[in-house]
C-alpha cells in the first residue's frame, strides 16, 4: 500500500547546481529559483538540501521521500546528468508510478540509465525561455495536485458509499435471519402445544384399554413418540427455573 503524500512535489538535482566546492549556496541558482516560486505558489516540497542521502545507507529514507510524494520534478542539467544518485531517484520514482516533471535548464543529454523512463514525457524547457518555464511549472504542478485532489476525494467517496451499502446489505440480511428464527420459534411452540395436547388425549384414552400390557406397551409408545418434545420442555423448565 502507498504511503499518504507529505508533500507536492519532490526535487531531484545536483548539488553541483545549488552550492559551490566550499558548500557556499551559489547565488541565483536554478534550484533555489524553483524553490521560491513553489513557495510562493504555496507548494510543498522536499530536497537533500544538505546532501545528507549520499550513501547506501541512507537510500531506503531517500525511496521514502520519494514514495511520500505526489509529484517528482527532475532538474536536468549537464551535472545532474552525470549524477548517479539522480538516476537512481528517476527509477524509483518510476517505479512508484509518481508523476515525473524534467525541467530542462540545458541541452544536456539524458543519463543513459534513465533514458528509458523520460525519453518520452513532455519537458518544460528552461534555457529558451527561462521566466515562461517558471510559470508553465507552477501552473503544471498547481493543475496537477488539484485534479489528483477531485480523483482522489471521488474515489474516497466511491469507497465511503460502496462501504455504506454493504454495511446496509449486511444490516437487511442479518434482519431478515433474525426474523426467520423468530417465526421459526412460533412454529416449534405451536407444534410443541399440539404435541403436548395430543399426548395427554392418548394417555387419558391409555387408561380405558382393559390388557395391562397393552397400556403398558402404548404408554411406552406414548412417551417414545413425544421424547424430542419431552426434552424441549425439560430444557425449557430448566432454563425459567435458573432465570427465576
């Protein structure tokens, strides 16, 4: 099962692209661009601000911020395309189904080991025109999260009802059930009563027969065919006796 989405929008980069070799952010760089205008558009994102997911150690928290977000956004650039972690994040981020964004700050060729995956996707191309792409960026990420949000609340409410209906279904039947033993306890007490008045007819006619082993023998007989009913009556004394 997918984890619940903590943010919007997960950025993969190079940190060659956002700080220089004494870990000084470089001014006016593309990620810390891309990072104000999500902020401003009120978008929630994560990144390895301080390069802390850099070893195999840390690559199960890395495939977990991938997996907590709704949408992965590539910064494409001749570093990040050299980088091997980068490529790893495209892949899982593939794997997870996640909505992939490359946003291409060059004409940089596509690592080869994840060609594969976003050879295809529509890009948003930052080097012709780099304050348009800005603004195709918000408004794709914005549209985005707002469609899945509808897809998302229409397939909860789809649930919510299929659960109502069910528990609806589940209510009727368990209804129906309880009424049926109902009835069927009526019969048993009415067939119980004739039983019972039937028996005390043929014993009070038992008494009139003249062959003492015949009275014996339909006495036995008697009481052999009204055993069952016997043994209900007997339990059900027993059980009014306990309960007073």
């Amino acid at each position: 099962m997918n984890k619940p989405q903590i943010y919007d929008v997960f950025i993969s980069y190079s940190r060659r692209d956002y700080v220089d070799e004494n870990k000084v952010v470089i001014p006016n760089n593309i990620v810390s661009q891309i990072k104000d205008a999500l902020k401003k558009a009120n978008i929630s994102y994560w990144f390895d601000e301080d390069g802390l997911y850099c070893g195999d150690a840390w690559a199960e928290k890395l495939a977990e911020r991938i997996e907590e977000c709704s949408i992965f956004l590539f910064i494409s650039t001749s570093n990040s395309n050299e980088a091997e972690w980068t490529s790893k994040e495209i892949a899982t981020a593939h794997m997870f189904k996640k909505k992939i964004i490359p946003f291409r700050v060059d004409e940089s060729v596509y690592n080869k080991s994840v060609i594969i995956y976003i050879a295809n996707l529509d890009f948003i191309d930052y080097y012709t025109n780099p304050t348009l792409a800005m603004a195709r960026l918000v408004d794709n990420i914005s549209k985005y999260i707002k469609d899945k949000k509808e897809a998302d609340e229409k397939l909860l409410a789809k649930k919510r009802k299929e659960e109502d209906e069910q528990k609806r279904l589940s209510e009727e039947e368990q209804n129906v059930l309880i009424a049926e033993i109902e009835t069927a306890c009526v019969e048993i007490e009415e067939y119980e009563l004739k039983a019972e008045h039937t028996r005390k007819r043929a014993t009070a006619k038992v008494k009139k027969v003249k062959s003492a082993d015949q009275r014996t023998r339909l006495t036995n007989l008697i009481q052999s065919s009204g055993s069952i009913s016997t043994e209900l009556h007997s339990s059900k004394d027993k059980n009014r006796s306990l309960s007073e």
